[in-house]
C-alpha cells in the first residue's frame, strides 16, 4: 500500500481520493461492505481482522456523511470521516487500529449508526 511523505494511507471517495490519518502501512488482508439504506447502515457491526478494507454503498435516496464518533474518546478514529455521499456513491478506510470504533452521520446519529470491530 502506497504512504503519501506524511505517511498518511489512502481512503477514497467513490472516484475522489482522501486520506487516512492512521500511519500504519499493513497491506488490507480482505475487504468487507456496508450498505446504507434509508433506515441506517446494513450490517451496523461489522467484526474484521486488522487490515481489512470497509466499503460503504449509499443505496438511499438521499445523500450521506458519517465519522467516527464520540471524537473526543479514546475510541474515536481520526481520518475516518466520508464526505457527503450522493446516491451509489461509496467510501472506502483501511482501519489499521485495533479496537471498537462507532461511526455515525451526525446529523441522525439515531438511525444512522455503526461500529467497527478490529481483532
């Protein structure tokens, strides 16, 4: 996996690139999905190794942005943060922390909620 000179990892955007802030440079070993639906993510936990890659498919109506959340915990993700995803429009982390880490769109956290799980 290619490290930019600030030894940031890759994410993208559907076909807009970002960048991960976690600097650790393991390979993805798998890749696992989520959908978002009008009624949140599908599954809302998924349970991975570390290195794995997560794709996130809005297939809702409406546009989408999620993070990592409660920022200020000690779970919280840095990077982790899509932009607004228009409908079919996907994201892509790497997660290469171990730990349990809560995403959510901020704007409905109620409904719109999930977590990462990484052995």
């Amino acid at each position: 996996m290619k490290v930019d000179t600030f030894g940031n990892l890759p994410c993208s955007y559907g076909n807009k690139p970002g960048v991960a802030k976690d600097k650790t440079t393991t390979s993805p070993t798998a890749q696992a999905q989520a959908v978002i639906t009008k009624d949140g993510f599908v599954p809302a936990t998924l349970t991975m190794a570390k290195g794995q890659v997560v794709t996130w498919i809005n297939k809702d109506s409406s546009s989408h942005q999620f993070s990592s959340f409660p920022t200020t915990a000690i779970n919280s993700l840095p990077g982790f943060n899509s932009e607004a995803l228009a409908p079919n429009d996907s994201f892509n982390f790497t997660f290469e922390r171990v730990g349990s880490f809560s995403y959510g769109e901020s704007a409905n956290s109620t409904k719109f909620k999930g977590k990462i799980i990484v052995k």
